[in-house]
C-alpha cells in the first residue's frame, strides 16, 4: 500500500528544509500539523522530516540503510501519525463506504482490513489505503497522502445516503520487523500474537485506548498501533520503545529500500489519478462483476476491455550503486524514443542490486527487455524483471 512519503525533501523539526533549500531559508507554518508522537521522535533522532497529508513525518534517523537493516533483522517503531483516518458511520456506512472502492466489500467481516483502492470517475487511483472495519456501520480509511476526507464528503452531498464523515482523534504508529510480534506480545499480551493477518482488535494499555492491525507498509512482520488519545503519545512511545528494547527495537522510518523491494506503492510517486489500476497489475482489486455499485465502475469496465497503453514494471538498473532514492521521474528509452518513466529507485543493499518501478508502454514489459533509464549521472542500461523483487510470496509478512 502507498501510504508514507518516500521523498529526499526533509526537513529539520523546526520546519527548515535541509539539504539543498536550506540557504534559502524556505520554511513551513503553522499550518503543518504535528502528530502526537513528534516530540519523541526527535528526543529518538529524528532530525529531517517531509510534509504528508499536511503533517509532518520523519524520513531520517541517519543512514537509511541501517535503517533497513534494523527494520528487517530486529524491528523498527515509526511515526506515522500522518496516515489519518477519515471515519464512516451511520445506518448506510456499509453501502456509501462501498460506493468509494471498486474492490467488493459484502464479504468484509467487522474486525477485518483491507487494502482498497479509491476511484474517481474516469477509474483513476484517488487514494490507495488500508479500510478498517470496526463495526457493522463503522469504517476507517487510513489514508495515503490525498485528501479523501473531503472527496468523502462531497461523494456523500450527491449520495442521498445517511452517513457522517469526519476525522477521529486517532494516530497510528508502525511496529515493523521479525522481532515486532516478540514486542508486541510483552507490551499487549501473549494473546495478541494470535492476530491474524489483516484482522484488527480494540485493546486497551493501561488506559490508553488503542486498536491494533496486522498491518504495515514494510513487507515484513508487522503491527499498526493507532492511539485513539491524541493526549497519550508521548507515553505510548516511550512505553513501545521501553519494552522493545531487550528485543532490539530501534526508531526509524518507513524504509523506500523494503518498500520498492516488495513493490508497494507509495501514492504521487508510482501512481496518481491519472492512473488506473490495470496499469499497476491491481486487477485482483477490481471486481466488476461483483455487483457493486461504486465510482468509476463504467470507465473501468471500458479500460478492462479495451486493455491498456502502458503498465507497470520492475527495472534493474545496471550502475553503480544509486546514493539515495530519486526525487524526480527518470525517463526510460528504448532504441532512443521514451517509452515511460521510472518512479521509484533505490540500491538495495540485499540484493546488491539498482532496483525500480516504473511505467512502460505495453510492448516494453516483456521480461528480460533491455531498456536504457536517463539517470542523473547519465544512461544507464536497465533489464525488465518480476515483481516484487524480493519475497514474491509474502511469507516474511503473514508469518
């Protein structure tokens, strides 16, 4: 799922971009909302942050690539209070919620998440979150970084059903790692390692009201901890970090090196509203003949059978290793006319490889197709390969 930035534009915990902005003196206002896990974060090292869905996120704890290595040999605790949740309620909470994804919901159990894709109505991506359901009329969706709240409300002007649409006092942290089950279990209970894969449960630590999800955005073992007291997250940090650390908890970020290895989304870079999602191989999150009603049903069911242009592909770029993820959407060629762009890059320090997403014309995906990528430091020779890169069958994840 795309829900965390994956940006190099950091900046520092008073609001000053870092790195090249910073002798310009650009800052940010007020208007850039904290989450109630902010100052811990930067008593625990955060010391750069990007802006996402008006708020801050840390994005540097010092090398991303220990970073990496914390998040896949240990775990890693991250911020992610930026993924807000736009709560649906009301006697037609069910059908309106189902009016907003184009993946069907009539099997969705109280208690259950899912990965949803959000469709305006030309079938294009508005958002790509996590849906929680809480109760028979109760849903959460845990935004990536668009402003769905407010197309929820202006679907339900023209809906002519019964619903409220608003934003709880709710901010979620990611326990991310093999080790998150092991921190888990000694700071909830030994029952709470019987949560199943994409199932959520309503728990409560000392009185801070929690729910807790089996689900990430790491491709690894992992829990969503969603404080429902924005009060209290100062504590609940220090309360994770303290029982963690015997299992070699560390603070960290969400890791681009994890994400593009399990090639997960990270919504504005790999996808936006001008695209659907047969060009992200996200056909299994489309269920036409499900008979649903929801937005943009026609103009996907018209893509479907007409096919696509162009669609989403794995690069391996042969260079020497990249020095940070890409902040700008390289060109890729092909017999010297652009074909597409990549998205999203990065060297991975595990498979010692330059890998990548990127959008390709249709008759450019074939695997093994040789490619040429317009880097920074100059062209590059690139192979199409499978995705994801690393752990095809996500057995790290619903371990």
């Amino acid at each position: 799922m795309g829900r965390e930035g994956d940006g190099d534009d950091s900046v520092t915990p008073d609001g000053v971009p870092r790195g090249s902005l910073e002798p310009h003196g650009v800052g940010f206002g007020t208007q850039i909302r904290r989450s109630p896990f902010f100052d811990a974060t930067v008593r625990w090292g955060a010391t750069g942050f990007s802006v996402y869905n008006h708020m801050y996120i840390p994005r540097d704890f010092g090398d991303p690539v220990q970073n990496f290595r914390n998040l896949v040999e240990a775990a890693i605790l991250c911020d992610v209070g930026v993924e807000r949740q736009v709560e649906i309620t009301g006697p037609d909470a069910a059908r309106f919620t189902q009016l907003l994804t184009c993946r069907d919901l009539s099997r969705m159990e109280v208690g259950q998440c899912k990965y949803v894709l959000i469709t305006n109505a030309q079938g294009g991506l508005i958002n790509d979150p996590v849906l929680l359901r809480l109760a028979e009329q109760r849903f959460w969706i845990s935004t990536a970084d668009s402003d769905v709240g407010l197309w929820a409300k202006g679907v339900a002007v023209h809906s002519e059903l019964d619903v409220s649409i608003g934003e709880p006092d709710v901010s979620p942290l990611q326990l991310q790692g093999p080790r998150s089950r092991d921190v888990a279990e000694a700071l909830l209970g030994p029952e709470i390692g019987d949560l199943g894969y994409f199932r959520l449960r309503e728990v409560e630590l000392d009185g801070i009201p929690l729910v807790v999800s089996r689900t990430g955005w790491s491709s690894e073992l992992g829990y969503e901890i969603y404080l429902r007291d924005g009060d209290r997250g100062d504590e609940l940090w220090e309360r994770i970090m303290a029982v963690g650390q015997p299992f070699g908890l560390r603070p960290g970020h969400t890791s681009t090196i994890r994400r593009i290895e399990g090639a997960m989304l990270s919504y504005r870079a790999d996808a936006d509203e001008g695209t659907d999602p047969y060009e992200l191989g996200l056909d299994r999150l489309v269920d036409l003949d499900a008979g649903a009603d929801f937005i943009g049903a026609a103009a996907l069911r018209r893509i479907r059978d007409e096919g696509v242009t162009r669609r989403q592909v794995g690069l391996v770029i042969d260079a020497e290793p990249l020095a940070g993820p890409n902040t700008t959407r390289w060109p890729v060629r092909r017999d010297g006319s652009t074909v597409g762009a990549v998205t999203s890059a990065v060297h991975s320090p595990r498979l010692d490889r330059n890998i990548a997403l990127a959008i390709v014309s249709v008759d450019a995906t074939a695997i093994g197709t040789r490619l040429e990528v317009a880097t920074p430091s100059g062209p590059a020779a690139a192979t199409v390969v499978e995705l994801p890169f690393f752990d095809p069958g996500k057995s790290l994840a619903t371990a």
